[in-house]
C-alpha cells in the first residue's frame, strides 16, 4: 500500500502532551492519527462527540457515557470484537504506521 504524507500543524506544548499520551499507549502520534482516520472512515463520522466538558464527573454521568458507547459500538456492529479482535486492530495499525 503507498504511503501519504499528512502534515497538522498545532501548538507546541499540545503536540508534547500528545506525543507523551501517544507513547504512554504504546504508540507513536502517527499511528494515533492513522487509528483516528480508520475510526472516521469505517464510521463515517467523527467517533465521538465534540462537546463542553462537564464541571464535575459522576458516577451516573460515567455510567450514561459507558452506555452510550455500548449503544454505538452495537449499532456499528463492532460490540461482538473481543480482545484478540482489538489488539489485532491496533497491531494492523501499528505495522501500517511503520512502514
């Protein structure tokens, strides 16, 4: 598969914080782009939502946010992926961002 470069510019100190999030999940930013495009593309929409954050976290506010990504990942078909499935998908990614 031929490669494409995709340049984002951003703030200086978000791109650390990125990058540093990136690596504590055991990826690199590319990659985390590239798992962030295949989401988009198989979704067909932006895999979250984009919205103020809340002042305080709750437990009932935690639980309606669990459930609501249970109800997506149904609705994409994707609730059925264990965890093999999962690491697969990251593993795919990973290997394409290395090339």
């Amino acid at each position: 598969m031929s490669q494409a470069t995709f340049s984002v510019r951003m703030d200086e100190a978000l791109k650390r914080q990125f990058d540093s999030l990136c690596q504590e999940f055991g990826m690199n930013a590319s990659t985390a782009i590239n798992v962030f495009a295949r989401a988009v593309v198989r979704e067909r929409k932006i895999p979250f939502e984009i919205s103020s954050p809340e002042a305080d976290i709750t437990r009932e506010g935690a639980l309606q946010a669990f459930m609501a990504l249970r109800a997506q990942a149904r609705d994409n078909g994707v609730s059925d992926m264990s965890l093999d499935d999962i690491n697969r998908e990251i593993n795919l990614a990973r290997r394409e961002a290395a090339e």
